[in-house]
C-alpha cells in the first residue's frame, strides 16, 4: 500500500485514545508507550517540556496545574487552556494528542500517514465535529470521515457478517461522553436507526463521586479540608479513578495513600474501603440518565426490548457491573464482552478506514444526524403571532449525507434582503434551539411580498452542513458552509496553529519530550485579553445597579468588546477598554 493510500482509524477519546490500523487481514490496535491506551493527557514538566500520554498522567500527581486532562469535553467551544505560559485552544490540544498518534502509526508502518478517520460522540454537535476536523488538520491529518462511536463499536463486531437482518442496540459509556445507537444490519448493510446520549456524562463524573466520598471521609475522620491542596487533590483523582476500575471486577476495594498530605507538619495517611454497592448507589443518577437517553433512542427507532437481537458495550464505563445487569434486566439479553469496551470504537475505527483505503471489506455504512436542523419564520406559536417559528428542514435521524430544501416567502414589498439563521434542536421556539450559523440573501428584486426564497441544507457524513439560499425568480444564490465560529479555524489561524503545534512538538522524536518555544506576542495577546475580561467582569456585576440609560450604554460596549475578544482584534480591544475604564470609573462615582 503506498504512503497515499494508508488510513489510520483514530479514537479520540476522553480519557483515552487509541491509533488502529488494518494489517495482514485484521485491524491493529498499537502500543503507545507499552499499552494500547494512551491518557488523553498534555502537560508541561519543570523544565517546560512538553509531555504527551502516559508521562503526562504520571507527572499530573507532582504537577497538575500544568496538566491538561478530558479536554473533549471542552472542544466546539471557544475556551482557553492554560499550560505554562501560553493559552491553547481545545483543537491545540487535542492536535497535540493526534500528533503523536499520528507519530506512533508512522513509526510502526515506516510510512508518512496523513490521513485518519476519527471517532466523536454520535451525539457531538455540528461545532464539536468541526473542532475535531480542525485539531486533526492542525496535527497534519486529513479527516477522511468522522465517525460516530457507537457505530465504530458496532463495524468493529462485524454485525455485518450475518446474512439475516438483525437490530444491535451499542451502548457506549466513555470517560466522558455517553452514546447510545440503534443499528441495522442486513445482508452487509449498517443503518443507524436512531442515537442519542449526554455529551457532558461518564467515566470522569463516576471518579468525581469516589472523590467527594474520600474528600468527606478526610474531613469527618482527621478534620482536614484537603481541596485547596492542588496535589492532594490530583492523589485522590488518581485514587479515585484506579478504585473505579477495580471495583469492576471485585465487590471491595482499599483506597491507601501514605503521606497524604500534612497538616500541623504532622503527615496524613488515607485509607478507606468503597465497597461495589456504595459506588453504584453514588453512580446511580448517572446511570439512569444513560437509561433516559437508551429510552428515547428506542422510542425515535419505534422499538420495543423485544426487537433487539444483540447488544454492544463500547466505553471503558460500560464495564461497571450495574450497567449489565441492567441491560440484562430490561432487554432479557447479555451484552458482547468479546472485545474489550475501551477498544471496540478505536477497531471499528481501524475497520473503516481500511474500507475507505480501498480494502474490500463487507460493511456498508448508513449513518444518521442526531439534530434536527433547520430556519426560522413569522408564523404562529402557541395560537399567536410570533416571528421566530422553528422551521425543521433536515429531521432528526435522516439518514447521511441529505439534502432537503424548504420554501421561505418574503414578508413586505419591495424586501431586499433576507437573513437566513440556521439552529439545531428540536424545539418548536427557534430561540431556544442552538445557533449554528447565519448569513444575509441581500440584492432581491423589487417585487411584492411573498417572494419565494429556496433554502437547502445538505448534510455529509462527516456531519458538515453546507447551506443554500435561492431566490426562485431571478436563481439569485448564496451559500455558507455551516462551520462554527467558536470551532472554525480560517486557513490563516489554522496555519498559525500549525506553526505553534510544530514549534512545541517539533518533529516529534520517539520520545516526544521537545522543548516548548515561547511566543512572546501570543503571551502579550493573551495578556491583554485577559485584562479585557476583568474588565468585562467587572462591568457585567456593576449591570444591575445602574438606570436604564446607563445600563444599555454599558450592554453595547460589553458586546462590542465581547465581539473584538473573539475576533482577536487587540489593537482595537485595548482602545475600547480604555473607554469601558472610563464608563466605569464615572458609573461607579
């Protein structure tokens, strides 16, 4: 196979992540540092050198304020991560993580790979899986597909193999994101009937709990508060994570660490027994959100227990004994346990990118969108007038890619532009769905109301949606390709990205332990960006306090500064901070 035609299947998880590849006929899952699970960890050591994986956790105990760790949790927003002395976006350092992935396959192969498919959350929002193509460009890699979870899970059992048409429910509990999928398989057909899931729920909530339990054990047995104590703390997350996964295969489990911390320059030692009841009784909201989520899947797939053949665990959580017996309880079936959980996405993964190298492999895959998408209008809500009427176009669980198209009718003569708003969610109000892009359909004939305006959004697999605005009469067309802001890098920031990637990363040395570059106008950015945000902080508490006048005049300059941060306009930033210093200063005297 050449250099061109080698995909790699990524699993980017949470907690971990995982590179695949396809070889001498079945897929690879490989070491990295002596284990097929890498930590999704980034840190910086004392020397300000950069560590990625494994020596990253281990250094997160002795220092974890340089740490970064479920940094998927953070991606599709517009959230700055501190290490050292320099700010990262979520994809900066999530690129991080992909580039030596990306390293490790090179090295085993031998080859240059600039290709992947890369694993999300099937519930991942638009922004989220842009933020995720983006990270993996910053890391060099074209994202040949965006695959969702469940259905890795699901390719990577090979359900695909049976000639009879069979229903396979994958319930997929990861460090922090849970998914669950409906899927079809029928004579080497894949069909995603429905998916739902939390986006913000898993294995790291579970390990938050343990340490809550530790936190107050300290407190009511040595009367120590110890969470201001950042190294104690990253002990017990340790700790609490190591006993999680114990109590997966035994009922008891011992939480020891000598010399704790101190208190009155007296050492303080931890041990306790969590037994596996007290967990799953800590757990047990979690879970039944996960059983809320299984629900409404089923529902949206028509579904009954009964029309399930076979279930699929995915998601290191999905280990937890409480999870099975449940599934077991409500569907009557036993989950496959024959590939490990932590495993099945980064395998189905590897399975998909042989198939898309031009591998002959049997699996045909029809994914779904987890969101409606669509516009707003002047219709009626509730029995009254209302002008922002949710406008579905492409419905939940349409199979991908699609493309639909919607009729819009201008509401004035002689109305020469439209403002075309795309949201994702279900809600009847549009305002109450997500925004994910707008644009103006300007230049429209000077006709009379009702001027027919075509709006089409076609949806690919990798979950991108491109938009398309057509006024009927005169082919007038504009398009926008739905990417958002908060997640999109221009090709000028995805170059600087790149840039600061390589300058941390260098060319990535077996050991993968570079010294970090300082960019000293990023720190002055970041500088006075942060000096712009106490500012605003400042001014939004001052908000309420203040008359009518006064406080539109300081709405305006908070949202005109609010834009300038996010477009990274310094220069004009820091005039317009001055004149909020000075509003401030005559608002609070």
């Amino acid at each position: 196979m050449s250099e061109s035609d080698i995909i790699i299947g990524i699993d980017l998880g949470t907690t971990h992540s995982e590179v695949a590849i396809w070889e001498q006929g079945q897929i690879k899952v490989l070491d990295v540092d002596g284990s097929r699970l890498m930590p999704s960890c980034v840190a910086l050591d004392e020397h300000d050198r950069l560590l990625v994986g494994s020596i990253a956790r281990n250094q997160y105990v002795l220092n974890p304020e340089n740490t970064v760790r479920s940094v998927k949790r953070l991606m599709g927003s517009d959230s700055q991560i501190r290490l050292g002395k320099q700010q990262y976006t979520p994809q900066e350092i999530s690129a991080f993580i992909l580039r030596k992935l990306k390293k490790v396959a090179e090295d085993y192969l031998g080859k240059n790979v600039e290709k992947a498919v890369i694993t999300v959350p099937a519930y991942f929002t638009d922004a989220q899986r842009q933020a995720t193509r983006d990270a993996g460009a910053i890391a060099g890699l074209d994202v040949v597909r965006i695959l969702n979870e469940p259905t890795a899970a699901a390719i990577a059992y090979e359900v695909d193999q049976s000639e009879e048409a069979r229903t396979i429910l994958v319930y997929d509990l990861g460090g922090g994101t849970f998914d669950v999928s409906i899927v079809k398989s029928e004579q080497g057909v894949l069909e995603v009937l429905a998916s739902h899931g939390n986006n913000q729920l898993g294995g790291d909530d579970f390990d938050a709990l343990i340490v809550d339990f530790i936190v107050q054990h300290l407190q009511e047995t040595q009367s120590i508060d110890v969470c201001s104590n950042a190294i104690a703390m990253a002990k017990i997350f340790r700790l609490a994570e190591q006993a999680k996964c114990q109590l997966s295969d035994q009922p008891f489990v011992t939480i020891e660490e000598a010399y704790l911390t101190q208190q009155d320059d007296l050492p303080i030692h931890l041990t306790i027994e969590l037994s596996r009841m007290q967990f799953e009784d800590r757990i047990m909201d979690c879970i039944d959100q996960t059983f809320d989520s299984l629900h409404i899947a089923m529902k949206d797939a028509g579904l009954t227990p009964a029309d399930i053949d076979d279930i699929v665990l995915a998601g290191g959580s999905s280990r937890i004994p409480c999870v099975r017996e449940r599934l077991l309880h409500e569907f009557q079936l036993q989950a496959h346990a024959e590939i490990e959980p932590d495993l099945s996405v980064s395998i189905g993964a590897g399975r998909q990118a042989a198939m898309l190298a031009g591998l002959q492999l049997s699996t045909v895959l029809l994914d779904v969108t987890p969101y409606t998408y669509g516009s707003s209008a002047i219709g009626h809500l509730h029995g009254e007038p209302y002008p922002f009427m949710y406008v579905p176009i492409l419905s939940k669980n349409s199979q991908l890619p699609i493309e639909k198209s919607e009729a819009f009718m201008t509401n004035y003569d002689g109305q020469s532009e439209v403002v075309v708003t795309i949201y994702q969610g279900e809600d009847e109000d549009a305002l109450n769905n997500v925004k994910v892009g707008e644009f103006i359909v300007n230049g429209l004939q000077d006709v009379a109301k009702g001027n027919l305006i075509i709006v089409t959004l076609h949806l690919d697999l990798n979950g991108v949606l491109q938009v398309t605005a057509v006024e009927k009469s005169s082919g007038l067309e504009k398009s926008i390709s739905i990417k958002n802001a908060l997640s999109r890098y221009e090709n000028d920031k995805l170059d600087t990205a790149r840039q600061r990637l390589t300058s941390v990363m260098g060319q990535l040395d077996a050991s993968l332990y570079q010294p970090v570059e300082t960019d000293h106008a990023f720190e002055q950015k970041s500088e006075e960006v942060d000096k712009a945000e106490q500012l605003l902080d400042k001014a939004e508490q001052l908000l309420s306090g203040l008359g009518e006048d006064d406080r539109e005049d300081l709405q305006n300059q908070i949202l005109l500064m609010r834009t300038l941060v996010e477009s990274g306009d310094i220069e004009a930033l820091d005039q317009e901070s001055k004149t909020l210093k000075d509003m401030l200063f005559f608002m609070e005297t």
